[in-house]
C-alpha cells in the first residue's frame, strides 16, 4: 500500500503539465496517450519492415519497443487517479495461458510431475537414464522439453499481451480508434506497395539486396508468402473498418440514393475513403499475387461473409456497393500484374488430395504427438525437438512448425492451453457480435473490418504458422483488442471521463502491477539482448563454417580457433541453446584434425588429443539434458563412443539419434554406417539415400562405402541416378577400383545423358564443354572442337576450354584456327604458361609460315 501511494504521490506531481485540454467524450488528454499512439505506430511500422521479425535483433527491438509503451501506460496510471483498468473476461484465459507456459518451465519434483504428465517422465527417463549422473538429473523435471525454446516464445507472448492491454486501455475515443485503424492502414498499403515493386521490377530478392531460399520476391518484406498473406489480411482488415466508419459518417444524416452517393464520391471529402479503397484493393491484389493458397482462400471466405453480414443490416445494406467496387478495382490490378500464374497457383487447389497430402500426414502425426503428452504438452516452441520423432511421412525436410496452429497449439500446450484459447476466441466473437448489434455509433462499423481480419487469420491458421511471427501476431493482438473496447463504448467512455474517485484497492493494484510488471520486462530485455548476442556470433561462425566447409575442412589452426571462439561466445550468452552447445562439441571434433585409416576406414586420432575427444563427448552428454529429444546430438557422441573409444554403448545412441532426428543427414548417414559395421547391408541404403538427399556432400563418402566396404558399385551408380556430375564422380571411383567395364558403362550412360541436354537449344556451357571432353577422351575431334566452339560462344572467358579446343585444331592439322585460339588465350591472361609454350610451338609450324 505504502509503495502504490509513493507512486502515486511522485506521479501526481507531473499530472498537470502532461494535462491536454478534452474532447466532446470528456476524456482529459495527457502526453502520455500521445507518446503510446507514437511509439505503437512505430512498433507497427518497424515489425513488417524487418521481415515480419525474424532475428534476435529485431525481437530484442520488439521487446524493448513495448516495454516503453508500458511504462508510459503505468506512468499514466500514476499521473492519473481517474483512471482505472477496463476490466474484461478475456484477461483470465491469457493470463492462464501465461501461467501454463511459466509452469512449464518450472523444475517439479519427478514424482509430482509423472503424476500430471506421466510420458514426459518416461521419456526423459529413457532417454537420459544412462548418464553418469542420471539420479541427480532426474530428481527434478520440467513439463518443457526445451527450456530455451519455451522461454522465447513466452516472451513473444507476453510482449503481445502487454500490447493487447495497453490498446485496449488506451485506445478507448473514437478519434483515436481512428487514427490506430489509419495507421495499421497505411503501414499495409506501404508493405503492400512493396511487394508490387518486387513483383514488377525484383530481381528475387528482398529490396533488391538480401538474398533469399524462400521467396521469389513477391510477398514484399515478408521471406514467407503464406506470412504475408496474413499480415495483408489484418491490414485490410483494419482498412475496411476505417472505410465503414467514414461511410457511417458521411451518410448517417440522411438516405442514401444513387446521387448522393456519387456527390460524397467526387467531393473533397472522400479523398480518405478512395485511399482506403486503394489500400484494400492493393493489398488483395498482392495477396493473390504472392501465391500463397491459403492468404488467397481465407480472404474470399471472410469477405464473403463480411459482405454478407453487411447487406444484412439495415444500417449498412446501402454500403454494400463498396465491396464490389474494392473487387473491380482488385481485379484490374490482378490483370495488369499477372493472371495466369494467379490461376495457375490456384488451380493446384483442385487436387486436393495432392496439395495437402503431405500436411496431412503431419496433422495425423501431430496427433500422435499429442496423444503422449495430453494435458499439458510439450512445452511452448519445442514443437521442432518433438515432432521429428513421431514424423512418419516422407518428406525429407524438417518441419519446424506445424503448418497448423491448432494442431501445434495442442501438441505444445495440452488440452488445457487448447481450451483457454477456445475461451479465448469465444470472448472476442461475443464482442464482435456485441458490436453488430450495437449500431448505434459509427466506430461500431470499424468491427466488421476487423472481424474479416481476424476470420481471415482464423482460416488460414488452419494450413500455416503466421501466428508464429510477431508482425502478425501484435496485429492479432491489437485487432481482437480494439474489438472488445469498441462493444463497451460508449460506457468506457463514460467510465474515463466522469470516474469516481479513485478505487482504495488502487494503490495497492499499482503497486502489484509495478512488482511484476517491472521484473518482467526487465526479464524478457535481458534475455532478448542475450540472443542477439548469441545470434550474432553464432552468424559468424556458420559463415566460417560455409568456408572450412567447402576446403573440406582443411582450413588453418587460425580458422579453426576463431570458429570456435564465436561459438563458444554465442554459448556463454544463451548456455541453455542446444543448437549451439551441440556446434561447439561440432566444430572441436573437426578441428582435431582426424585422419581416415586406408585399410580399415576408422577414425585414427592422436594419442595427445584423446583428453580432448572425452572432454567433448562429455560436453555433448550435457546438452543431452538441455534438450533429451534433440536427435543430433546422440548421433554425434555415439560415433565418437562406438568407432573412436570402442564403447559398444555408442550404437544404441545412434539409433537413438535417428529414431529423434530421421530428418538430420548426419544422423541418417551415421546410422546408416552403423548398420553396415553390424553387417545389415540392406538396411543401410535407406539411410543413405535419406542423408543424401537432405545434404548432397554426403554422396561422395556413401558412394566411398557401397564401392570400397560392400563392394556393392550398382547401388552407387543407382544412387547416382541421372546426375551428370554424380555419375561422372562414380565412374571415376569405379575406374579407381578396377571395375573398367561397370566404369564404361557409366561413361556412356553421361555421354548419352549430355548429348540429349547438349541437343537443346538452351544447352548450358559447361555441358557442352563436358561433352567435348568426353569426345575428346573418345579421340572424336571433330565433335570436340564443335562442342568447345559451342561452349565458348556463350562462355567467352574461359581459357582452359580454349586451350583444349586450340590442342583438339592442331590434332585436326588446322593450324591456323590453332594459332588464333592460342592467341586469344594470351589475349585474356598474359604470361599463362601453357598458352606461351602453344604459341611458340606454333610459330615454327610451316602452315603458319603459309598463311
């Protein structure tokens, strides 16, 4: 009590000079309201521009971007006795999903916790009970798998929440509705705007500059499609509600005829309404535009119904025009840009079956998922270390997320979190529908916008993760708060503006909300500003990686070192990130220097370097208990364990590995070498092709194992399949181990392989330079020199093709074409050697002294 009437005491004394004169509501302005409304529009703006907020930067930013506007919020409620809390039914299931995330990061007691989720228990049990000190780490357990990864996304969540709060706090006059629904407006025409220009003139990356795997540019800043179709869904959302609300008011004095209508239309005054309609006629376009099948189809659901509602009421009946003139206008961009690949695109939807099989098995075994773990799940975010392990579709790629909200909802917070956001979203429908029938006020209208956005969203989560991301998310948040304030006007505006006095319980509310707000935050910033440290050097070190990488891992003891330090960086400021613990273990046992019996094809290391190689296996049993269902990491100290110490022990953790991780190559390729030491020849190749295929460098060393362990050379030449490159690499492997006619073969099968790919118009250089090799090896000169002149035509620098047709031309005794080709050799690169010693040579040739 004493600590709340300290506040409010120090905060008293700022109120009149951050008092602003009032509007018609009564409500008194302060600068407090005017700082929030600035700093929120500048989140809002930030959060799309920055890829929808995908690195720990931008979330560190995030964070500390609404952490000011809470402590302008509470500053606020200190400087202001009259104002109190807007109390709503849907504080309690947040604040209860908020708890459920906490509890699950708390250490229980084994006992206690096998009594509330008994297959976690046994799982971790059975995962980390062979652990030298497996009784001490087991007395205690946390419902999360993955401690690190519950924490980020609970911070997420509770930075939303703050938003979702202070909105619904603040935002609580029309006008100021307004100006939030304008802004979220504008910021979505502006991202919108964006993605045209990379539609029309990208070059495949965002803004021209940052490369990208997952985007061909045209969902504007967003690296996901399906991401920006969600967010576009909001902003029009917010767009559509503005635009009802001006209709509202521009026409709430009389009838609505023809004549009037097209009066306001030319008039100075609906210049803010045809930006709005240029906005949510944009942002569909771009929609559509960006591909993404589910933004496309949960846009025309929910304004189908949006439309349908509004010609429903009598208040809007008339108004209804707009939506079709917002289609025309949508549909005219949609032509200019480019129809075909729209309809395309869209016509995949016809086979259902086949666009969504592979998701449906996701679905299905996401239910396996969590059938094990029903009450109260795995743990927020642990979705990626949980799901691999129950994964039984043939996709090869991991799936981070669910590409279903519900379904990942449930496997990560139980029946319990599922049911608080069904809570939830029955609160916010009851508002909206509230809204609807209370017609009474034009800011009423702004509901039906927002509730296209939020249908919209809904719909879409149904095949995508955007929720996951923070620009959609607090657009989420904002909209459904803005829905509740709107339902309980004008009676919170009555409430702010002829308060009673102050509550007695007020001080000590304050106070309560100053002891865990404060901690909170400052929580949630210092465990931001750690992952963007970690994130930073970790982004070192895969680039240094990339680098030793592509030398086969013959770097320096400079390079080396230097990977190391940045990893053992990014470890010192996030010790609970496995990822990063399971690097460093990585990049030391790489960088000891191994070397690959001949005869055998062990792992020979060192005798001084043996204090190391247990210090390391012991460092990869640690992140076991960071994380007990993180495949990788079994993976690695098993082939430590079984093929470098000789612990038979070794192999069970390898098949541990797979069974959590059958999508990580290297676990794949390390059981698949387990089973050919045990003598299980045919149960290696599905391994192996499966590493393969998620990381092609693996092909080299299983096609070492199939020629030179199993003597078995047609499984890698199938494995090479039609590959050019592939099979080029097996019949030299083959012609290594004296298997000439299966080598020759081989050669054939590229030589015809080529010929066919050289036999296009669209031939590449290099392929044409690889075939005149093979005529070359073949002694068919002729067909050489006109593949390399071919090659050469569209590839005008490259001297080593030159040469080899200028030697092929002197075979042909065509010494003058010879000579020239020697020349232009010079010509690119004076003083290369061999183009020197080809000139001189010709020069005392007679056929030369002829011409």
């Amino acid at each position: 009590m004493c600590c709340g009437a300290w506040l409010q005491a120090q905060g008293c004394a700022l109120m009149k000079q951050h008092q602003i004169t009032s509007d018609e509501t009564g409500i008194v302005h302060c600068r407090f309201d005017t700082a929030i409304e600035v700093l929120l529009a500048a989140l809002l703006l930030f959060m799309p521009l920055t890829f929808g907020v995908v690195h720990a930067w931008s979330e560190e930013i995030v964070i500390m971007f609404t952490g000011a506007i809470v402590i302008c919020f509470l500053l606020k409620l200190l400087c202001r006795r009259d104002q109190n809390l807007l109390w709503t039914w849907s504080y309690v299931p947040i604040l209860l999903l908020l708890s459920l995330a906490a509890l699950q990061l708390v250490p229980l007691p084994a006992r206690l916790a096998g009594i509330v989720s008994p297959n976690t228990v046994a799982l971790k049990t059975d995962l980390l009970s062979d652990l030298p000190n497996a009784g001490q780490a087991l007395k205690s357990m946390t419902f999360s798998f993955y401690s690190n990864a519950t924490k980020h996304d609970l911070r997420l969540i509770l930075a939303a929440f703050a938003v979702f709060a202070v909105v619904l706090n603040v935002y609580r006059r029309p006008r100021q509705v307004k100006r939030l629904l304008m802004t979220i407006a504008l910021i979505g025409g502006t991202v919108a705007v964006i993605a045209l220009a990379h539609n029309l003139f990208g070059n495949g990356k965002l803004y021209w500059l940052i490369a990208s795997d997952n985007t061909k540019g045209y969902s504007g800043p967003f690296v996901n499609h399906s991401h920006y179709g969600q967010f576009m869904n909001l902003s029009m959302g917010a767009a559509l509600g503005l635009l009802l609300v001006k209709l509202r008011e521009a026409f709430a004095q009389g009838r609505t005829t023809p004549l009037t209508v097209f009066e306001y239309l030319f008039s100075d005054s609906a210049k803010t309404l045809w930006l709005l309609v240029a906005i949510i006629s944009l942002g569909a376009a771009t929609v559509l535009i960006s591909l993404t099948r589910g933004g496309v189809v949960s846009m025309l659901i929910a304004a189908f119904l949006t439309t349908l509602l509004i010609a429903s009421r009598r208040s809007l009946r008339s108004h209804s025009w707009i939506m079709v003139l917002m289609a025309l206008i949508a549909f005219t961009f949609i032509l200019y840009i480019g129809f075909e690949a729209i309809v395309d695109r869209l016509a995949t939807l016809r086979d259902l079956r086949q666009a969504g099989a592979g998701r449906l098995q996701m679905l299905k075994d996401v239910t396996v998922a969590w059938s094990k773990f029903p009450l109260l799940g795995t743990g927020l975010g642990t979705y990626s270390v949980i799901y691999p392990m129950f994964d039984s579709s043939t996709i090869t790629n991991l799936a981070t997320h669910a590409e279903n909200e519900y379904a990942q909802a449930a496997t990560e917070t139980g029946l319990i979190g599922v049911s608080l956001l069904i809570v939830l979203a029955a609160i916010i429908w009851f508002h909206f529908f509230r809204n609807i029938r209370r017609a009474g006020h034009p800011i009423h209208s702004a509901a039906y916008g927002l509730g296209f956005g939020v249908l919209a969203i809904l719909i879409h989560s149904f095949g995508d993760f955007g929720q996951h991301l923070p620009a959609n998310l607090f657009l989420s948040a904002i909209s459904c708060a803005l829905l509740i304030g709107l339902s309980n006007y004008p009676k919170n505006v009555l409430h702010a503006a002829h308060s009673p006095r102050p509550k007695p319980y007020r001080p000590l509310l304050l106070s309560l909300l100053s002891i865990v707000v404060v901690p909170v935050w400052l929580w949630a910033l210092v465990t931001a500003d750690n992952a963007r440290r970690a994130e930073a050097h970790w982004k070192e070190a895969l680039s240094l990686e990339e680098t030793l990488a592509q030398n086969n891992w013959n770097g320096t003891r400079a390079e080396c070192a230097q990977l190391i330090s940045h990893t053992q960086k990014a470890l010192n400021h996030q010790p609970d990130n496995v990822t990063y613990c399971y690097g460093l273990s990585v990049y030391r046992w790489r960088s000891l220097g191994q070397v690959i019996d001949p005869y055998t094809g062990d792992i020979v290391i060192p005798d001084e370097s043996m204090p190391v190689v247990y210090d390391i296996v012991d460092q990869l049993h640690k992140a076991r208990l960071i994380c007990p269902t993180f495949g990788p990491t079994y993976s690695i100290v098993g082939q430590i364990e079984r093929f470098v110490l000789n612990d038979d022990s070794g192999a069970e953790r390898i098949r541990e590995g797979f069974r959590l991780a059958p999508c990580d190559p290297v676990a794949c390729f390390v059981a698949g070498y387990l089973a050919v030491t045990e003598g299980r020849d045919e149960d290696c190749i599905g391994k192996f092709e499966r590493a393969i295929e998620l990381d092609g460098s693996l092909f080299r060393p299983v096609v070492n194992i199939y020629v030179n362990h199993l003597s078995r050379p047609h499984l890698a030449i199938s494995t090479a399949g039609d590959d050019i490159g592939r099979l080029s690499h097996v019949a030299g492997v083959l012609e290594d181990m004296q298997y000439d006619d299966l080598a020759g073969q081989v050669r054939e099968k590229v030589r015809d392989l080529l010929e066919e790919k050289c036999s296009q118009r669209d031939a590449s250089a290099s392929a044409l330079a690889s075939l005149g090799n093979i005529y070359r090896k073949q002694q068919d000169s002729e067909a050489a020199i006109e593949c390399y002149r071919r090659a050469l035509v569209l590839n005008h620098s490259q001297i080593h093709w030159r040469l080899e047709l200028a030697r092929l031309l002197v075979k042909a005794e065509r010494i003058p074409e010879a000579m020239r080709e020697a020349r232009i050799c010079l010509q690119l690169r004076p003083q290369h050697k061999a183009a020197e010693t080809l000139v001189a040579d010709l020069s005392v040739h007679p056929a030369v002294f002829g011409e």
